[in-house]
C-alpha cells in the first residue's frame, strides 16, 4: 500500500484526498494553506469556531495533519523524513517546491494542474480557457520540477467547456474528474512502472493571474460574454457608463441575444429593465449582451436600481 502525502487546499485539496482514499492508498499526512497562512493561535481559534471546508473535510475522515510554516521548511522537511512517503500530491498551492522537498518521495512529488498541459500553464486556467472561447480544457498530474507546472506528465483527462460555463461551474467539474485520474494514477504507480511524458516546450503557454475584465462592447458579444463568465466567482467583469460610473456585470442572468432594434452602432444601450437590473448593449457583432448590472462598489450596490433608472437611457452610446 503506498503512503500519500497530500499538500493543498479548496477543492481540488478535498478531491485529491477523496481519490487518494477512493484508491485505499495511505494518507499518511496532509500540510494545508490556513497551516502556513495563520499563526498557530490565530489557526486554533478558527478552527474551533469557524472551521474551513478543509478542515471539516480532514477531520471527517481522521486524517493526520502535519504542522508547518512552509513546505521548504525544515520543519515540513523533518515531518517528510519521518513519514517516509512514497508520494507527495499536490492540490493547490502559492510556493515553489524546492529540489529539497520534492526529492524526499520514493516515488516522487506529483502536481494535479487544471488544464492540458503544457498549454495554460499559471495559476488560474479555469479562467483563461474561458475568457479565450476554448471548447476542451482538463486536468493534468505531472511531476514536480523547479518550475511552475513544466515537468513530464503521468495522467492527462480531457473536459469539455460548455457555452454556459463559469469559472465556478468548470472548477466543480474539473476537481470531481481530478479525483477519478488520480485514483486510477495511485492505482498503476501501486502495479507497475508509469513513463512519463516530458511536456513539449514549443506548444506551452502561461498565464498569469486574471485580468482585462473591462469589457470592450466594439468586441464581440462572445467575447464580452466570455469574460463576465470566465470571472465567476473570483471576481466582475465591468465596464463604464458615461459619466464614468463603473458598473459589474453579473455572471447570473447575463446572456447573448440577436440584434432586432434599431441601432447599429456598437455600444448603443439597446434597452434597459431598471427593476431586474437588466441592461442590453449592442456588440461590436451586431449581436446583444444582455447584462445584469451592480454598482461596482459593494457600498452603493443598494441603489443600483436608481442609478439604472435615472441614468442608463436608451438610445446612448456607452463609452468604449
């Protein structure tokens, strides 16, 4: 039975620990983000009164936590030492792995990141596929090296991108099938030798944390569209009104619709429902995005519907 190490947190944090049990390989430890994020008091105090997902998740399960200020410390190091695993799975996380660390397995350090790579290498690919209009994304289990998300594969699954997806809804997605690969990964490396798959340098790309969320309405509606669906649940799409108030766009109750006004030019208000906050705005495809608006500052969110009323007119030419 191999013995798992299993670093991270959020959901792919949880799904790696359910594959890993689902496999009925060893936890034999788990370092978690609040562990490094809080001091040890700080950390007590949350999880005795306002326990985390994470926390709830490792303890349902009696799984043995390891306590650390860094996974390049000496005292993960110590921890490593002693537990002797055969693999350390990684789910998540800010540092990079020195060579120190991601040494110390029999087997070795594997790193699940979602998207194929070598393309969408970064820190958010959920966003990025879908702000580019890709149709195929999915989850990755490569090996760690000494840089982000470049060393040779074990396990590649492919996830299909739906027209209607958000950051959030190809997360959940892609977390549940990263459970299924790495099961199924614990599984062979238990029976037999896998070969890994070096990562083909000259179709690589990387992306950094999201950004460009301000909608540009000379663009496509699609392309607007992408961006107010890619941004859930991190963040708003927004764009300005002319009075240069900033307005967020809202993932839930957005759509795209065909132009049947009687305006042409891109950035034209097309219409405007100051009650369910619904503003269209012709693209610059002769197509409509039909927006679900807010007030960019949460502060004056209460009088979005005064604002849309009095100043959203049908008819004008949005900024852009």
């Amino acid at each position: 039975m191999l013995k798992i190490v299993i670093i991270g947190y959020g959901e792919m944090f949880t799904n790696l620990i359910a594959g890993t049990l689902d496999s009925n390989c060893e936890i034999v430890g788990v370092l978690r983000r609040e562990t490094i994020k809080y001091h040890p008091i700080i950390r007590k105090f949350k999880d005795t009164f306002m326990p985390s997902v994470d926390y709830n998740y490792i303890k349902s399960y009696k799984i043995p936590e390891i306590y650390a200020q860094s996974v390049n410390s000496k005292q993960f190091k110590k921890e490593l030492l002693k537990l002797n695993p055969d693999i350390i799975l990684v789910g998540s996380w800010g540092e990079k792995i020195s060579k120190e660390i991601y040494d110390i397995p029999k087997i070795a350090t594997i790193n699940a990141h979602p998207s194929l790579l070598p393309k969408y290498r970064g820190p958010n690919p959920y966003y990025w596929v879908i702000k580019n209009q890709e149709q195929m994304t999915g989850v990755s289990f490569h090996l760690v090296d000494g840089d982000y998300d470049t060393g040779a594969i074990l396990a590649q699954e492919e996830i299909k991108i739906y027209p209607s997806d958000t950051g959030k809804s190809l997360k959940e997605r892609t977390v549940l099938v990263a459970r299924g690969v790495v099961c199924e990964l614990l599984k062979d490396l238990s029976e037999d030798i896998i070969i890994p798959l070096t990562q083909a340098e000259e179709k690589s790309t990387y992306y950094s944390h999201p950004s460009g969320l301000e909608l540009d309405f000379k663009s496509t509606a699609e392309e607007n569209y992408a961006t107010v669906r890619a941004a859930y649940p991190w963040s708003e799409a927004y764009f300005y009104n002319n009075d240069n108030t900033c307005l967020a766009v809202l993932a839930q109750g957005s759509e795209i619709t065909e132009n049947n006004s009687e305006y042409t030019e891109a950035g034209t208000i097309v219409s405007c429902d100051w009650e369910t906050k619904v503003v269209g705005v012709l693209c610059g495809n002769n197509k409509i995005l039909r927006m679900r608006i807010e007030h960019y500052k949460r502060y004056d969110r209460p009088f979005t519907k005064y604002y849309l009323k009095n100043e959203i007119h049908v008819g004008y030419k949005i900024y852009c």
